[in-house]
C-alpha cells in the first residue's frame, strides 16, 4: 500500500475513533448502531439497557 493510502486511512480511522458513542440521552437518538450490528440478538433498546 502507499505511504499517502495508509496516512490517509490513518486519519478516518483516528475521526471514527474520536465518535462518541451513546444510547438514547437528551432527546436525542441512540447512535450505537455501527456498533451493536455486529451482536444480531442484540437492538438498541437492549444495548442501551432500556
């Protein structure tokens, strides 16, 4: 891979990881999603322990 294709994935990966994750909080939706897909039993509501 290029030096210029691994700096620039560096960087989405450093944007995604500063994402803050939440469950339903201050009217405002649940954004754990991207995260949960990889559970298929779990659902929001269950992950956000609702």
């Amino acid at each position: 891979m290029e030096k210029a294709a691994k700096e620039y994935l560096a960087k989405v990966a450093e944007k995604a990881a500063q994402t803050p994750f939440h469950g339903c909080i201050e009217g405002k939706e649940s954004n754990l999603e991207p995260i949960i897909r990889f559970f298929p039993k779990w659902t929001p509501r269950e992950a956000d322990g609702l």
